[in-house]
C-alpha cells in the first residue's frame, strides 16, 4: 500500500522534479566545478603550467594575505560598511512600510510603491554615473544646492569623511523599496480584529502601531535580520567599485576590491584566491548561523 501511494505520488510530481533539473545543471556548472579552483589557493600559480604544473606552497599566500598593507583597516572598512548598510536597510523599509500602509487611497499608494522599489532593478554601472554626476564637487545638484545656501561644497566621493556614509545613504536609497514588499507583505497577515479592538479602546494610531503593528511585524524584522548576516563581509563590490578611487582607499577600500585589484590588475592570482576563500569560510559560517537563529528565533527553514 505504501509502494502504491509512493509510486503514484511520482507519477503526479515526476514533471515538476524534471523542471528542476537546468537549474540543478546551472547550479553545477557555475556554482559547484568552479569550486575546484580553491586549489589556487594552495599553490604558487602560473597560468601557463596550470593546476598540475604549478608548485605547491601550503599556507604561505594565506600568510602573505594577511600581511598585505592595511589589510586589516580594508577588513575593518567592510565590516563596518556592511554593518551600517544592514542597520540602515532594516530601519528604513520597516518604517517606510508603516508611514506607507496609513495612505488609504490604492492609486496613490501603488504608485509611491512602484517609484520607491525602481531603482533596485538598475546597475550600479548605470547608477554610478548618475551619482558621480549628482554630486561632483564643481558642477553637481547637491553641492549647487549647497553653494546656494552659502555654505562650502563638498568632495562627497572624494573625502574619507563623506565616502562611507554616502555607500550607506546611495545603497539604502536602492533597495530599501523592493525590501518594503516584504514588510508590507508583513502588514497584510495582521488580523484587523485588532485594530477594531483598539480603536474601541481608545487607541490612536502611534498606540495601535506600537502595540499591535510592530509585534506583529516582529517574525519577519528577526527573520530579515538574521538572514542579513550572511552579508557582514559583503560591503558591495559593484557599488564601491563604481563610487570609489584612490583618495577614498582608507575608508572605502573593502576586500572585494582588494581582491579584484590583487587577482586582475597585479596578476597575484594565488593570493586573490586565498582572500576570496576566506571571505566565502567566514560568509558560509555567518550564514549558517543566521539560517540557525532565523530557526530559533522566527521560526524559519529552508527545508
């Protein structure tokens, strides 16, 4: 009886199983051999003798990683990016989602929500441009403004100062739209009893959000933000890439760039690799400690 329920439980779901196969082969491809080059790492790489020509050297490109110059202020600088970068991307969505669920009339609220979540669907390479052009120090919007109002321009993208925050403030301004789906999403599971029972009580609407809005959004709040921290050292290469340049290398300088400069522009493939290895060990532990509180805390699994 159990052979027959099983057997004919593959029959309905044979077709959907086979719908995953190209991802499975995509996944294997691109995701999966490439991992075979971890071997790099290990060794002292020539790309003319290959994997099995090339000399094999143990741990000392990780030695010498890790004593680059100003290694440890780029691993501090992408810590403390992706940090900023994951506060400002819970605190923002949670809140424009609150002031967006007041607005009772469905056009206008569709419409703020399809020109707020827009820009997540455009490059870095496309917004690059367009931010270098905003906010150059001689001829930008922001710094004309500035001027205007009496006070000294402002090397934004040039000033150590200015540079991680402006990270910050550009890649909130990116994705916070497409992240208050998910918090509006949120909104939609509250049983609206509770707001009747509130309004019957006597509550305003500060009251009802913080007693009955907030805790009711808080699964989701605990879910996003342990699932964000996966991405403690990703401060955004595409971003930096496009925004920095050499002034802004003691504040701006993460270890995606470091990697892309050490493995591309100096040929030290061996030593990229051994950065990028680590990167993806600490990444890969974040994560699944994340996916472990996200059980705990939001009661949330993948599987």
């Amino acid at each position: 009886m159990v052979q027959q329920q099983a057997t004919s439980r593959w029959k309905r779901q044979w077709p959907l199983y086979a719908m995953l196969v190209p991802a499975i082969i995509c996944v294997v491809i691109y995701s999966y051999i490439p991992l075979v080059g971890s071997v790099i790492a290990f060794q002292d790489f020539t790309p003319f003798k290959g994997w099995f020509g090339s000399d094999w050297v143990g741990l000392d490109q990780f030695r010498y990683a890790f004593e680059l110059p100003d290694i440890w202020k780029i691993i501090r600088n992408t810590v403390v990016i992706s940090l900023m970068k994951i506060v400002a991307g819970l605190f923002v969505p949670i809140l424009f989602a609150l002031l967006l669920n007041e607005i009772n009339k469905m056009f206008v609220k569709r419409s703020i929500q399809t020109l707020i979540y827009l820009p997540h669907f455009l490059s870095w390479v496309i917004l690059g441009g367009i931010l270098i052009d905003i906010l150059s120090p001689s001829e930008g919007m922001v710094n004309q403004l500035i001027k205007w109002l009496g006070f000294e321009p402002v090397f934004f993208l040039g000033d150590n100062r200015w540079f991680p925050y402006i990270l910050v403030l550009t890649d909130t301004w990116k994705e916070f739209g497409f992240s208050t789906i998910v918090y509006l999403a949120a909104l939609t599971g509250i049983n609206p009893a509770l707001y009747e029972a509130a309004v019957i009580d006597g509550a305003g609407r500060i009251k009802q959000t913080w007693h009955i809005t907030l805790p009711g959004m808080i699964p989701i709040i605990v879910l996003m933000a342990t699932l964000s921290l996966g991405n403690v050292l990703n401060a955004g290469f595409d971003q930096v890439f496009n925004l920095y340049s050499p002034q802004v290398y003691e504040s701006g300088d993460v270890l995606d760039t470091l990697i892309y400069r050490v493995g591309l522009e100096d040929m030290q493939y061996s030593v990229a690799t051994a950065l990028g290895l680590v990167k993806s060990v600490v990444s890969f532990a974040f994560i699944s400690i994340s996916y472990w509180l996200a059980y705990r805390l939001a009661n949330y699994r993948i599987f």
